[in-house]
C-alpha cells in the first residue's frame, strides 16, 4: 500500500490582489508558477494543479481548498496577496478581489477556514508557502506573534510591509519560480524557502519571515569606504584603503585585519580613543569580518563603531551613525549561534532605541530577542 508522500500530489496556488493603492502585484505572477510541471511544483512524481486567479468570492475560494484537502498525497498551497484584520472579530483574512477596509468580514478569506480545512490531513504532507503583504499593524502583531499564521501544515514564505512608502514586489514568488525552472534536483520545502528568501533580497526590517529567519546573502567584496572626508594619505605612502581591499579581494583576511588594526592605533594615538577617525577603522574591521563570514564579529564591531560616534557628539540622524547601526542589524541577523546573537541583540536593541532605523527595525529586533530568549532557556 502506498504511503501518503508515495500518492500522486496537488498544487493549489491563489493570488488575489485587493483594490488598493500599489497592490503587491501578484496575480501577474501566478502564471509564473502554474507553467511549472505540477509534480515539480509539489516534488512528486505525479500531481496535478489548479490556478485561482484574482477571486472574489471567498467561498469559491473555500470550495477550492475542500477539494485539496481531500486529496491523499503531498500538498502545496501557494497563496499571494494582502492580509487584512477583520476590526470586529480581530481575525486574519486573506483580502480578495472586492475586499475594502468595510468590507474584509464579507469579502476576504477568513484565514481560519484554511486552517480548518487542512487539520484532517495527514502529518507531514501538507505545506504552505505565502508571499504576503499587510500594513503596518498587522505586521506587527505578526512580528509580536498576537497574530498567527500558523496551522497544521508547514509554513514558509514573507510578509512585507505595505503603506504609503513602501510598495513591495512578488521578489519572492520570482524567486520560487526560477529555482524550480532550474533542472538540478527539486529542493526540500525548507530549502527552497531558504533559497528563494537569499534571491528575493527583501528589506529585513519591513519583512516578517514565515518559516525561519531568512537573510540575502553579504554581498560580494568591495572597496573599503575611505572616511569622510577622507585624509590625505602621506606622499610617501599608499592608501591603506586600496591595500586592505586587495587583501579582501585575495582572502588575505589577517593581512587586511592586521593593516586595519594598525591604522585604529594610529588613529587612537593622533585623535584620541572616542573619535570619528577610531570609529571608521572600526567599522573597517567590520567590513573584514563580514568578507570573512564571521557576522558575529562584524556585529559586534559595527556597534562599537556606532558607540564611539555617538560618544563623539555625532547625531543619532548622522548618516555614518545609521549606516553603522543598519549594517549591525545586518549581521546580527546572520548570527546563528542563539546565545551569542542573544548578546548582541541586547546591545543592538539598546542602540536601537536611539537610532530607530526603517519602519520595524525596532520590532525586528524585539521580535527576534523574544524567539532567542526561548531558545536559550533551559
């Protein structure tokens, strides 16, 4: 008798875009996906897939996932568009074709009946990946977990803020499509998240990862930013910028490390331990340690960097204070030993009250402090 992972497998991919201003504009999208082979998309021999284009009606909707819930083999449900909060009730809703902020009780999904029509299922055979966006109170109260999307399935995906400021993209639908055009072997679902999550490159403080904390990668190597303004280097000498870039660019990260380490010296002696000058080689040891992958070190560098200028009278709204403290945030993200990152997450919270960053930022740093804190205890 085949088992339920052996049965031939189901896609189920919604995307709705509601009538609001710059809407993450992912109905386009969805034929992105449904060229896919559907056994490709579910990672099954056999499957099939069935497309719900900008609906209107969530029992239509309902009547979809009644369908998938019934099949016996592996399912993949893909779903896009904005979550609303029902004002009465307070419930997460998928917005649909004709939701408005009056009308999310009668319009829009009620994300309960997803998770009601899924728990029958067997365990281990039913995943969800979203790409969502919500305002900003709804996204709060998902970074806070007062809200939950959460079920009895697996969950990936992102949520991304969306406001007047900030118009987000499908990145991550295009990046789940293109990895699974790609011919190597079919990722897991953990991994084509963690994939797609790296491609999509979305802004971390204004994202809400479904599924695990997901970072892009560092970006390749490049020149060591020179202060601003930057010295005048003696006649007689070579710019230490170029020279430890080289040694980046060549994996010599003890050279470049010992080079910046003499040139903060240099710095503490003719300018003294708490000024601009000793906060840029810190920050340049940094950028080191990032190259290195060692997202630790670089945070913990970064934040010291961002002290000393603040210690220098330097402005929490002074660009090279943000930019130290935003590049901490960073790497802290990338820090996956939960004691250390417990640590660093304490310093960064207490520079974040200060220098807030983006719309989140804060949040994102409470959030993952309030995950690190469970993680850790005993």
């Amino acid at each position: 008798m085949a088992t339920p992972t052996e049965l031939p497998g189901y896609a189920l991919l919604i995307a709705a875009e509601p009538p609001v201003r710059h809407p993450l504009p992912v109905a386009a999208t969805l034929p992105q996906l449904a060229a896919i082979p559907p056994s490709r998309l579910v990672g099954t021999t056999h499957a099939s897939a069935v497309q719900v284009a900008n609906p209107d009606d969530p029992n239509l909707v309902l009547t979809h996932l009644r369908t998938a819930a019934a099949v016996q083999g592996p399912l993949v449900i893909y779903v896009a568009g904005h979550l609303a909060v029902d004002p009465r009730q307070h419930q997460l809703h998928l917005a649909l074709a004709r939701t408005t902020a009056r009308t999310i009780r009668y319009t829009a999904l009620p994300w309960h009946w997803l998770i009601a029509e899924l728990r029958h299922r067997t365990p281990g055979t039913t995943t969800v990946m979203a790409d969502l966006a919500a305002e900003h109170d709804v996204l709060q109260d998902l970074a806070r977990q007062d809200q939950t999307l959460t079920g009895p399935f697996t969950l990936y995906g992102a949520v991304q803020l969306h406001d007047r400021r900030h118009h987000p993209g499908p990145a991550y639908t295009h990046a789940l499509a293109q990895i699974l055009r790609t011919p190597s072997a079919r990722p897991d679902a953990g991994a084509l998240h963690h994939e797609a999550a790296r491609a999509a490159q979305l802004e971390q403080a204004t994202t809400v990862w479904l599924g695990g904390d997901a970072a892009p990668e560092p970006k390749p190597a490049a020149a060591i930013p020179a202060p601003r303004p930057e010295p005048a280097a003696p006649p007689t000498e070579r710019d230490p910028h170029q020279t430890i870039t080289q040694a980046i660019r060549s994996a010599h990260y003890s050279e470049a490390a010992s080079a910046a380490a003499h040139w903060e010296q240099r710095a503490l002696r003719q300018h003294g331990a708490g000024s601009p000058e000793v906060a840029h080689w810190i920050e340049v040891r940094a950028f080191i340690a990032m190259e290195e992958q060692a997202p630790d070190r670089a945070c913990g560098l970064w934040l010291r960097g961002a002290a000393v200028r603040l210690g220098a009278g330097q402005t929490v709204h002074h660009p090279e204070v943000v930019e130290a403290v935003d590049r901490a945030h960073y790497a802290w993200r990338l820090v996956s030993d939960p004691q250390r990152a417990r640590e660093l997450g304490t310093e960064l919270w207490n520079l974040r009250l200060q220098v807030t960053g983006s719309s989140g930022a804060r949040e994102d740093v409470q959030q993952r402090l309030v995950n690190l804190s469970r993680a850790v205890q005993p």
